[in-house]
C-alpha cells in the first residue's frame, strides 16, 4: 500500500554561438582579414574570461538565496534538527480528485535516513524506512514494501528539502544556477537549480518577501517506460517552533495532477525517540506506555 510522503530541470545547458571564423577571411590574402584573424585570437579569452566570471556570479547568487532562506528558516535553529514528530491528516487524490475524508498520521523522523508513519486513529498500521530498507507493519507483522514503492520513497528523501539544505548545498560536485524571478503558484518567487555529478536536478522556489522556500521541483526518468516525469511539492501555513520555522502544509504534484495534501496540528523537534520505532521487527507499539515518543 501507498501514503503520502515528504520536486526541475534534468540539466541547464549554457550555449555560446559562434560567428563566421575570421581564418576563412584570412585565406583571401587582405591585409585586413588578417589582422582580424589576430583581434580575434587576442578578444577569445577575454570572452571567455568573461563568461566565467557571469557564471560565477550566478552561482554566487544562487548559493546566497539559499543562505538566505536557511536563515529564514531558522538558520543554526534548523541546521541543528536531529529528529520531528509531526501529528496531523493527509488525503490522496487520484486525478486530482480525492479519494478519502482523510486520514490521521504520526510521523517521525530522524535525520539522516530513518522514518516511520503512523496511521489511522489506533495508529496500528505504520510505514518504517531505515536506510534503503521499508517496511509495512500491521497486526500481521512486517511486510517488506514493493520495490517500486520503495524506489518512489527513495527517490522522494534524495530530492527533500531536508536533503537538499543539509546535502547537496555542502556538495563541491553540486552545481548552482539562479534561474530568475518565478512563480510558485500564483506567488512571486525567486528560482535557482542545484545540479548534482549525476545530472540529477531540483529547483527550489523562495518567496521574494520572507524568502521562505514555497516548492520544490524536480523531473526524473522512469526506468521502465523511459517516460519523463515532473514531481513539485508546495509548502505553505509556516509556523515558528522552537526557533525554526515550519510549514503546517504540504501539497503535492505528480506530473501536475494534486496526489496527496497534508495538513499538520502539531510538530516538535529534537525530542528523545525510542529507537525501536524505527526497527519494523522490534515488536514496538505506540500505544504501550513505555513508548518514549
């Protein structure tokens, strides 16, 4: 089964066109054509020394919009998050359309690749991911979730905001691109790309007033079918908690059709965590008194 989880350009490409070579003027034997040859040859560096420094500059810009959003965020406040708890309800939708009232979930989360999700009011039936591993655990027990489904999850925690600010920006291989003013629904925004060594691309949108972040987009390649898809995430409603602001709503997109919304009640950081909740084969039950969470 399938719940709702914590989005682009593949690549940007940069093209100079070039003009008609001053060598073939310089073929036809004028004094002109081949003192141009020689203004030429001496302007290519400079050109190219300058198109350098646009580029750099544009990285510079990009990595200082994110800079600014992280302070935004809360800066050390939230650079220093080890683990969430959120409480609230999500919903999915099929073609835009939703396909339940919604459900209640718990989710925990610690940072770097451990996760569990808890629904339903007797919160008896949960999703738990620790490393590349998933599981779904009922009163059955665990149940190794479909690889698919697994790769969605995957993919999904690579391209998060958590992965993105704490990973990829600290990256030397990760590419950075201010892409220019934007919309972010019908919000005005900032854009930049991040480009890691795998050509692998997401694009973050910041608000041009708080500098908040307010989507995520990001395209992948579906292995299978070789089809391009585009994944976007919307977070909105932020909050201050504990110094770090935080967004108490999340839409999702896929190939631009809504998939799943969540609305957040309640969220706290940086609280003791029993670690058998993250183990789907340790038996824990949160409704047990001795459950530290």
């Amino acid at each position: 089964m399938k719940y709702p989880h914590l989005i682009i350009v593949p690549a940007i490409m940069l093209a100079m066109s070039l003009k008609a070579s001053p060598r073939a003027k310089a073929r036809t034997g004028d004094q002109p054509a081949a003192a141009s040859v020689t203004a030429a040859t001496d302007a290519a560096p400079a050109t190219q020394g300058g198109a350098q420094k646009n580029d750099a500059a544009n990285a510079r810009k990009a990595r200082a919009l994110l800079d600014q959003a992280i302070q935004a965020l809360g800066g050390e406040a939230f650079l220093n998050i080890r683990n969430m708890q959120q409480q609230g309800r999500t919903y999915s939708f099929h073609h835009g359309q939703p396909t339940s009232n919604g459900v209640l979930f718990w989710r925990f989360l610690e940072y770097p690749d451990k996760e569990r999700i808890e629904i339903t009011k007797e919160r008896d039936i949960a999703e738990v991911f620790a490393g590349d591993k998933g599981y779904e655990v009922t009163y059955k027990g665990p149940r190794a979730i479909e690889k698919k489904d697994l790769d969605d999850y995957l993919r999904r925690r690579k391209f998060s905001l958590e992965t993105v600010v704490r990973v990829w920006r600290n990256d030397s291989t990760v590419a950075f691109f201010y892409d220019g003013q934007a919309l972010a629904g019908n919000l005005p925004a900032e854009q930049i790309t991040l480009i890691n060594a795998k050509d692998e691309a997401v694009s973050l949108y910041f608000d041009v007033d708080t500098h908040l972040p307010i989507k995520k987009r990001y395209v992948w390649r579906d292995p299978v079918d070789r089809e391009r898809n585009v994944e976007e995430e919307i977070y909105d409603n932020y909050r201050s908690v504990e110094g770090v602001m935080t967004p108490y709503g999340f839409t999702r997109y896929y190939n631009g059709d809504m998939q799943s919304e969540r609305f957040v009640n309640s969220v706290t950081y940086n609280q003791e965590l029993n670690p058998a909740m993250f183990d789907a084969n340790s038996g824990y039950n949160p409704n047990k008194p001795s459950g530290k969470h």
